[in-house]
C-alpha cells in the first residue's frame, strides 16, 4: 500500500500538468483566433490548425509555456500583405512580440527565400523562418513560421 502513494501522487502530477499544457494550448488557440479572425479547424491539446482565408492556413503548435509556434502558409509565390499582416498578428498571439517587428522581418526573410528557397530572421526569444517552394500538387507554396526559443537577447 505504501508503494502505491507514491504512485498515485506521480500520477495525479503528470495528469495535472497534461491538463495545464492543455489549457495553455487553448489560450493560444483563442489568443490566435481573437488576432486574426482566421477560423480554427482542428484543436488539439498541442496543435490547431485555421482558416485564415481561401488561400492562406496558420498552424500552431504548442511547446508548453514558451515555446510554442506559428506558421503560415499561403497558395502562391507573392504573398499580399494581407499575409504577412495575419502572421504578424498570430506571431504576435503566441510570442508577445510586437505585430509590425514579426512583419518586417517575415519580409525580409521571404524576400531572401524567394533566392536562397529558405531564410531565417532572428528577433529576441524567436525565429522568424520562411520558405518558397513549388509543390507538385498546389503549385507555388510560401511558408513562414514564428518560433519561440529560449534566447531572450
């Protein structure tokens, strides 16, 4: 019997912490959606995916408290500003950096992607990464995340 206390006070800790990272997915979840307008199609307790427009889903994925990201993608290889306005605003919901900083730098690290297929723009606790790819399927894709990480510098 004295065995099984430990066990069950292990066990309630790790049901306790799945439950608080649960939430904190649900905060972000909501933190995006209030940002963007985008619609949420899939929620799950470390993962959703949105609507943002015809042409344009955000995912996100929740790393626990601090380090989650955000990616866009979007049908075509010149994003509007519509775009980089929405990621900016999600970076935003999920980083606490400011909208207009993740903006600038998702431009600047699309406009390199467009020459190098990949580049990265380093900001203080993120990353701001993009990509330019043709799939054989959809055609042109661009893709940018925001990514958390613990250098807060």
């Amino acid at each position: 019997m004295r065995a099984l206390i430990p066990f069950l006070a292990l066990s309630c800790l790790v049901a306790a912490s799945g439950s608080a990272r649960a939430q904190s997915c649900e905060t972000l979840i909501d933190r995006v959606t209030s940002e963007t307008a985008a619609q949420a199609t899939e929620r799950r307790s470390d993962y959703a995916s949105f609507t943002a427009s015809p042409d344009m889903t955000l995912t996100l994925a929740c790393g626990g408290p601090d380090f989650s990201s955000v990616g866009a993608q979007y049908r075509g290889a010149n994003p509007p500003d519509a775009y980089y306005d929405t990621f900016g605003h999600a970076g935003h919901a999920v980083t606490g950096i400011d909208a207009q900083v993740i903006t600038e730098a998702a431009h600047k690290a699309q406009a390199a992607a467009i020459r190098l297929r990949h580049s990265n723009v380093d900001l203080g606790g993120a990353r701001i990464t993009c990509s330019a790819m043709v799939s054989p399927d959809k055609g042109p894709l661009t893709l940018c995340a925001v990514i958390e990480h613990s250098d807060r510098s």
